[in-house]
C-alpha cells in the first residue's frame, strides 16, 4: 500500500485565499476553503480517522436511492469520484457552477446506510447556499460528516482502499480544514 495525498494545499497568493482573508469574517471564510469538513451543528468527537472506503463513479451522474440498497457503508467514507476537480481546477467559475449535487432521496438512502464520511471532488453534495447547509447538518445528525474538494483521479480511485483523515478541531470556524490521505494499492 502507498500513501496519497488527496488535500488541497491553499497558499496565500492563492485566489481563493485571497478572496477568504477578504470576508468580513475572514476567520469562518477561511475555514471552507480547500479540503475541509463542515460542522454547522456538531463536529467529528476526535480529530484522526482511519477508515475503509467505498468509491462510487460518478463522472456521467451522481448516484440515485437505489444505487445505494444493496451497499455495506456502516462506518466508512463514501467517495464520489465526479473528476469536476480534475477537469476544471479547484476554485475555477466551472468547478463553482458543477452540478455535483445528490438529491434529497439519494441522501436519505445513503444516510440509513450509516457513512461515517463523504468525500467528493467538488463543492459540496447540496445545491449551493440554504440546501448545501441542509444537506451538510442532515449528515451531521447521522454523525457523517462532508468532506469536500479532495483530489482524485481515476488512478487513485481505482486503487483507493482506505482514507486517513486529519481535523483541525481547533478552529472556531463551521469549515473544519482537514487533511486527507489515501491507501492505496501500489501498481
């Protein structure tokens, strides 16, 4: 197994940084840019992970209720592998606008089946704005926690086994930044 980086490093000439450090509340802004996790109404009880993962295709659509049935996700991160990241460079207008949303009845499938993460290669698994915090507090409620902006490629994911993940559960923002590894089977 070979250990991958899959976090986004953020510099301070980065434009999205940039544009953080330009909010009126920097401290909060900063905290959801790059790979971070979401915590409006609760957050993770430790601040390292270790689990299995379960990896889901989702470059033509993201996954329906049923995709979901039949899957063993008690405890594991659910990848979605959308190559929105990839194909349109993290904070680009493209990757800001791609749809890589579930809906409201692919979420509640996949939460009974008890996730403890999501990770995906984009913005988030909610529309934008009031149903991306809807979504996010509803994992939250289940104690599954959202990820996003991870880097993958079709090369990690087909070889993705398991993900360390490292909070930073000192930061008072509702954007947890995290780190993110992947176990991988080696080639």
């Amino acid at each position: 197994m070979k250990l991958v980086p899959l976090h986004i490093e953020i510099t301070e000439e980065h434009p999205a940084y940039r544009w953080a450090k330009s909010q009126s509340d920097s401290v909060n802004a900063i905290g959801h840019i790059g790979t971070h996790l979401d915590c409006y109404t609760t957050e993770p009880t430790k601040d390292t992970y270790e689990v299995d993962v379960v990896v889901f295709d989702c470059t033509k659509a993201m996954p329906t209720a049923a995709q979901f049935a039949e899957s063993d996700l008690i405890g594991k991160a659910v990848v979605f592998y959308t190559c929105v990241l990839n194909s349109a460079g993290y904070g680009s207008d493209v990757y800001g606008k791609s749809e890589t949303f579930l809906t409201q009845k692919a979420l509640d499938a996949l939460l009974i089946r008890k996730p403890a993460f999501i990770l995906i290669d984009g913005c988030g698994i909610g529309n934008h704005g009031e149903e991306h915090q809807r979504f996010d507090k509803q994992c939250e409620r289940q104690n599954c926690f959202v990820i996003e902006n991870v880097l993958l490629s079709e090369e990690i994911v087909k070889s993705l086994r398991r993900i360390r993940i490292a909070v930073d559960l000192e930061s008072s923002s509702t954007g947890k930044c995290c780190q993110v590894w992947g176990e991988c089977t080696s080639k």
